[in-house]
C-alpha cells in the first residue's frame, strides 16, 4: 500500500513540475523574463525527477543525485540573479552562484562524487536560497502596490521557500539523524512538498497571465469619448 501511495504521488508531483511551461506557452508569457525563467527551472526539475522512474542501477542514480544537488541551488540562484530587480540581491547572487558552484566541483573532486562529499556544502547552500528567497519576498512585500507581476513572482518565492525549507528538514534527517527516516520517507517528503508548493506557484503563473482592466480614469474617458457625436469631435 505505501508503494503504491508513493508511486501517485511521485508522479503527480512531477506532472505538476510541467504545468508552469504549459502556462507561459498557452498564456503567452514568454517574454516575461522571470515567469520564462522559473518555468524553465520546474521543467529542468521534471526531466530530472524522470531519471527515477527509468531502470538505472542504485549506484548511477546515487550519481545522477549528487551531481543534480551540484547544480540545483546555484541554478535557482542564477535564475533569481535574471529576475530580480534588486541591484543588491543581482550582485549577490552574481557572486554566490557560481562561487558554490566551484565550491562543490572542487569539493566532489576531493573526496568523490558522493552524497557525503556534499554534506556541510549543501547545508550552507540551502541555508543561502532560502535567505535570498525571504530577501524578495520581504522586498516584494514593501511595494506600495502590488501589480499582478508581483503578486505572481510573491506566490512562486512563496512555494520555492516552502520546498527549500522541507528540503533543510529532509538534510537534517539524512545527513544528522541517520535511521530515523528511510530513503524512501525522505523523498515520499520531497514529492509532498512539491504537491503542496506547485499549485502555489501555478496560481502565481495564472495570476501573471491575467490581464489586468484599465484604470478607472481611462475607464471613464474611454466611455465619455464614445457618448460624443462623431461630429462634435471633428
């Protein structure tokens, strides 16, 4: 039964991953630099949760892992580097991104392209996207008004923050309290959280999508405009 539970949620939650791409193509958001980039991101996400479902052994998925840990964070971090428009959250990630990057590569190279070789970094890197996370949604929430695009990139910080925050919970179990959950119970959490944090994130691609009415004032002058003869406006 519990394999069974696993199973649809698993690939319920890597449906979702797709649905955001699906939005920015069927909407039409493309050109919408920061919706384009966190799109892209869950799609990266989707093809690489595929790799589970497909007949490898233990040892290359432990492998395919590792080196999908390399390149989550910074990638996130990257991506917040193109969507921010805050100069110090640009600069920051502009320097951190690839500094863990080359952290983690040099780190792998030392002691092995092993889940334990990524132990303290991936702690520090989880650490910092959440940090980054909270600096734009704290950023986002001080606007005087919040315009749609806000309101859509509010809910995506929001769902990120909630994954990467269950992802500090599942690193602490694996690397810190060994044996108290099993492999499979750490990513039955992951697929969980992906299944509470993606719809988050698809109404915040929706709300993106939605066009927003005119102002009340160009409401008003447009009906004005049409109550005035042809003639009288010359």
């Amino acid at each position: 039964m519990k394999s069974i539970i696993y199973q649809m949620i698993s690939v319920l939650a890597v449906g979702l991953y797709f649905v955001p791409m699906l939005i920015v193509i069927g909407k039409k958001l493309w050109s919408a630099v920061p919706f384009r980039l966190f799109a892209l991101y869950w799609l990266v996400c989707a093809v690489a949760n595929l790799v589970e479902f497909l007949p490898v052994s233990t040892a290359a998925l432990e492998l395919f892992t590792v080196i999908y840990n390399l390149f989550d964070i910074p990638l996130v971090l990257a991506v917040f580097y193109f969507s921010s428009g805050d100069a110090a959250v640009k600069k920051f990630t502009k320097i951190v991104a690839p500094a863990l990057l080359a952290v983690s590569l040099v780190n792998c190279m030392i002691n092995g392209f092993t889940a334990d070789a990524l132990k303290y970094v991936l702690g520090i890197e989880l650490l910092i996207v959440c940090g980054v996370i909270v600096w734009e949604i704290i950023l986002k929430l001080q606007q005087i008004r919040l315009t749609g695009h806000a309101k859509g990139l509010l809910l995506i910080c929001a769902a990120l923050l909630f994954e990467y925050g269950t992802f500090i919970v599942i690193y602490i179990f694996d690397y810190f309290l060994p044996g108290t959950s099993s492999t499979a119970d750490n990513f039955l959490v992951y697929y969980l959280s992906s299944l509470i944090a993606l719809p988050v994130a698809i109404c915040g691609f929706l709300i993106k999508g939605i066009k927003a009415p005119p102002p009340v004032s160009d409401f008003m002058e447009n009906q004005y405009n049409k109550s005035i003869p042809d003639y009288v406006r010359g």
